[in-house]
C-alpha cells in the first residue's frame, strides 16, 4: 500500500495551519521597516550591499527617493551570468534582462521575433539562413553590435578549438546543435557585410528558427570576450534593456536601466533579484512589502496572497515537466523491471492534491499536453504498489533481498517541483510500502546540477521548462543517446536506445511538421516502454505580481524580458 491519502491530508493540514500562522505573524503587506531590497513602493535610503563577485561595471549608489525599483522574489540564485554556459532557470531569468540575441519569442507565447536580427531568409535547400541585423545598437561597455559580433560568438561555442572556447561546456549549443566541430549542425558563419550574417548547416535543422530565439544563444560584447572569456560568468555584456551592477551571491542580483537601449530606456530604474530558497521566508518577504514579484509560489499560498490585496495572480502558461530520472547506466537502474516498478509505486494523483493544490497535470509522457507531438497513448503505470512489488521479485528484491539505494532531491523549488525535498520525502514513503530503502541525497543548486550532469547519481528529481515550444526540445535534449554525455548531460538518465535516436533524428531533419508528429509520438512510445523516467508532473505555475504593475506577460519558456513592464 502507497502513503495514504490520510497521511497526505495531515501534512496539507500542517502546511496550511503553517501559513495562516505566518500571515497572521507578518506585517500583512506593510511597507514599513524594508531593507534596501524592499520594493518601489518604498522610499530607499540604504546604499545596496558591495558585491562578493568580483569585477562589476558600475558601483551601485544610494537610490534616488524617485527612483522605480522592482524586486523580484525567488527561489535560487543564478549559477552563472554567462548564459551560454548553463542551464538552469534562475540563470536564464536574469541573462534575459542583460543580453539579446538575434531573435526572440512573443509576449506569452513561443512565437519568434525579430530583436537584434530585423529579417530572415532561408535558401530553398534549407541549409543557409541569412540575417539582416539591427543597425545603431551598442553593447553596454560601447562596443558596436554588427555581424562580426555575431559570428564571434558563435565560433566560440562551436568551435572547440577556438582560444574563447574556455570556462565551460556551453552544453545547450551541445544540446540543439547536435555537438562541436565537425558534429555540430551550423558548420560556418559567415559576415556577409557589416549588417548581414550567414549560417551555414550541415543538414536540416527544422527547428533553427526556434533555437535560435533561445535564451543561451545571445550575443555578448567582443571587447569583453576578447579581454576575458570567463569573466563574463560574474561581469555580463550584452545589449539588452539592462545593465550589471552587483551580484552578492546566495542574496542578490542588481541591475540598472540602460539608458542606451535601442528599443527606449526601460520604466524600472533598477531591477533586483533576490534569492529566498524557503518557500516560507519567500512569503513573509511579500507580506512584509519587500518584494513587488514573488515566484515559486506554493499553491497552498494563494488564499494568503489574494487575502493581502495588493497582488495579482498571474499564471505561467505550462510548458515543462518535473521527472524522477532512473541513472539506466548504474545498477541497479539498469533493470528495466525496477523502472517499471517505481513507475507503479508512485501515486501522482496524491503528489498533486499535496504539493500542487492540484494545479499540477500527472504526467504520462516526457512531453507537455501544451507542445505540439504530446501522445497521451503511451504505455502508462497506474499507481499499484502490488504491481511494482510484483515486478520487484522478477528482478530479485522481496522482504528478504530489500533494494536499497539513494534518491536525489534538488535544494531548491523550481516552476515544476515547489517542494522537491518534501516530494523527495513522499517518493521515499511511497519506494518504502514497496519494499524499497531509498537514502535521500541533496546538495547546494549549482552542485546538483554538476553532479547529475556527471551522472554521480543513482536517481534524481529534476525537471524541465522547455526553451522554444518545440518537441525536440525536449525529447532530443533530454532522452537522447546525443545528449547522455557528461560532463554537461542534459539527458540524465544516461538513456540509449538506437531506434528513439533514429526517430528523433529524423524528426529533426524534415520540416513536414506532420511527418514530425508521426515521429515524436512513435519515440514517446518506445520511451515510456524503457521507463528511463518517472514523469511526474506538468504544471501551471503561479507568480504573485504586485497590483499596478502593468505590461508583465509570463512565457511559457520560463523567463521574459522586462523592458516593457510599468511600475505604478
């Protein structure tokens, strides 16, 4: 038998009780006794703490009493600063405000548009796609934007014997273009003239357009690359709406208007984000007015947040998936009788009553029902713990044999798991009605990645906020044979199958978005048969927005630019 549905509502209980405490233990949304990290709203007199990351480009001063601050509250602090060098989240979200790149995606949607490339052709075989760029732009350190910026950049990332090549992996370039040097899918950029530059493809590549609008590909400054590649992880260059100011790691992150931005100086004067990992800490903060925008939000703090009156909800369209990956390359994982049989043991309908208020939509396959190629006829594992006990004696476990092994449990909330630990926990109860003994393993955000990127786990809670609205991205990036390679795997659950390769591959390469189709639902098949995952959960992910605010519009991809946004 599975952690009862009793044993759940106690804990939704205890969560609730705890939150009604803690509004009634607050400040209930005053705006008196704020930090320097407080909201606009307040009248700022604190000078921002100085930076523990070395090399910022301004020294932040007092804010002026007019000035329009906007402080974003949420869960985990950025792993680095250079986009192109990571993949999580919280790093994107900030990235986003400070670089372009030469395309990007429509309020709310996946829809691509043009920022610092203005239009676009591709020849009739499909392999040159030419862009003409925005003419007058500057990056922030004054150096021109022009065609020569664009393929500097893209050289170093594929061109593994470029002397910018340094400081990483640069693993989502790894991810959607198939590999580096000769692998890599863009085999040449060339500078057609100062305000044209021309890709080059080994092959068809139907989702380009798409993965190019990606956050990881912006374009940064030359001069700053050229002076010093790896400085760019802790002192940014872009030319996007906002500029650098400090970072005080595990606190927060300034930046400052541009004044130069080719697309008019953004509302917000200085944008800060502040890193609160504890869901509840995170809320205390809102209710004590230090905050204007609070991600993460735990559906169980809804009635908290709408009782305060100053904050809408918004909702993030759903467009990703939270998943317990198996490690298919270390025993015992490489069984495919256990993988089923965690995959019966665990009741996701109760993991969405407990820790999604039931906002969450169980998964049945690595792809959202939101992306285009989903196929909700899939091998599916209803919840049966004698089932999975069953399967368990056919690989050799029973009350006399018990598995024991460690699950990983991320440190942090993250759009698609708001209490990853505490789900941890649940998982745990859940392996243990089966008869499996499941140590639970967390380290420090950026660790856990590293770590599960090197494949150091047995299984690991993660997710994943798809980047472009494409199937490939999620099913290339992350249950592809390409992609289960370390020290950056996207893939980690280390899952090979040749056939699922050959599928995805092909789908890459024709732009018959029907023939497409075919191929991603007949892979989602065989994946779900292999079960290199426990696909747990997608979810509409809620952002609490202080009232006034206007011009805010949440993308599905996990992060939007914030040139457009009105304080009150």
């Amino acid at each position: 038998m599975g952690v009862s549905t009793r044993r759940f509502r106690w804990a939704v209980g205890l969560l609730l009780a705890g939150v009604m405490l803690l509004s009634a233990c607050s400040g209930g949304g005053s705006q008196s006794g704020q930090t320097d990290g407080g909201s606009q709203s307040q009248q700022q007199s604190n000078t921002e703490p100085q930076p523990q990351q070395g090399g910022t480009q301004t020294q932040p001063q007092t804010p002026a009493a007019q000035e329009k601050v906007l402080v974003w509250g949420r869960g985990g602090d950025s792993v680095s600063l250079d986009p192109i060098q990571v993949t999580d989240g919280e790093s994107f979200k900030v990235t986003h405000q400070i670089y372009e790149g030469l395309l990007d995606y429509a309020p709310g949607n996946t829809e691509v548009v043009p920022v610092l490339a203005t239009e676009w052709e591709a020849s009739e075989d499909g392999l040159e796609w030419t862009f003409k760029l925005r003419q007058g732009v500057k990056f922030h350190d004054g150096t021109p934007f022009n065609a020569e910026a664009v393929k500097i950049n893209f050289d170093r990332w594929r061109d593994t014997s470029n002397p910018l090549h340094v400081g990483g992996d640069f693993p989502y370039y790894g991810y959607m273009f198939g590999g580096y040097d000769a692998d890599s899918v863009i085999q040449d950029v060339q500078v057609v003239d100062e305000y044209t530059v021309k890709f080059v493809l080994k092959q068809v590549q139907a989702s380009f357009l798409q993965d190019i609008a990606m956050v990881p590909f912006a374009i940064a400054s030359p001069k700053a690359l050229q002076e010093n590649p790896e400085g760019l992880n802790t002192n940014p260059v872009g030319t996007g709406p906002f500029k650098f100011v400090t970072w005080t790691k595990g606190d927060r992150i300034v930046l400052e208007a541009n004044p130069d931005y080719w697309g008019g100086k953004p509302a917000i004067d200085r944008l800060i984000y502040r890193s609160i990992p504890d869901n509840n800490a995170r809320l205390v903060a809102l209710q004590a007015g230090e905050l204007d925008v609070m991600d993460g939000v735990e559906p169980a703090f809804l009635p908290t947040i709408q009782a305060i009156g100053q904050f809408d909800i918004v909702e993030r369209p759903p467009m990703n998936v939270g998943y317990l990956a198996f490690n298919t390359q270390m025993a015992p994982f490489d069984n495919v009788l256990i993988r089923r049989a965690i995959n019966h043991a665990i009741n996701k309908e109760e993991l969405n009553t407990a820790f999604y208020g039931g906002m969450g939509i169980p998964a049945v396959s690595p792809l959202p029902p939101s992306v285009w190629g989903h196929n909700p006829n899939v091998p599916k594992y209803e919840y049966s713990p004698d089932k999975a006990k069953e399967l368990l004696a056919q690989a050799g476990y029973g009350p006399d044999n018990p598995l024991k092994t460690q699950l990983w449990a991320m440190p942090v909330p993250r759009p698609y798991m708001p209490q990853p630990e505490q789900i941890g926990v649940a998982l745990q109860n859940y392996l243990r009605e089966v008869g499996i003994e499941a140590e639970i393993v967390t380290y420090e955000w950026g660790t856990y990645l590293e770590k599960t990127g090197m494949g150091e786990h047995t299984m690991a809670l993660l997710g994943w906020t798809g980047d472009n609205g494409d199937p490939d991205n999620f099913l290339y990036v992350l249950l592809d044979k390409d992609n289960a390679v370390t020290p950056d795997a996207g893939n980690i659950a280390f899952y090979v199958n040749d056939q699922v390769h050959d599928l995805l591959i092909r789908a890459r390469q024709t732009t018959n978005q029907a023939e497409r189709t075919r191929l991603y639902e007949e892979a989602q098949v065989l994946i779900m048969e292999d079960a290199p995952w426990v696909p747990l959960m997608h979810t509409r992910v809620p952002i609490a927005v202080r009232k006034g605010i206007t011009g805010y519009v949440p993308n599905p991809t996990g992060s939007e630019s914030l040139a457009k946004v009105q304080l009150p």
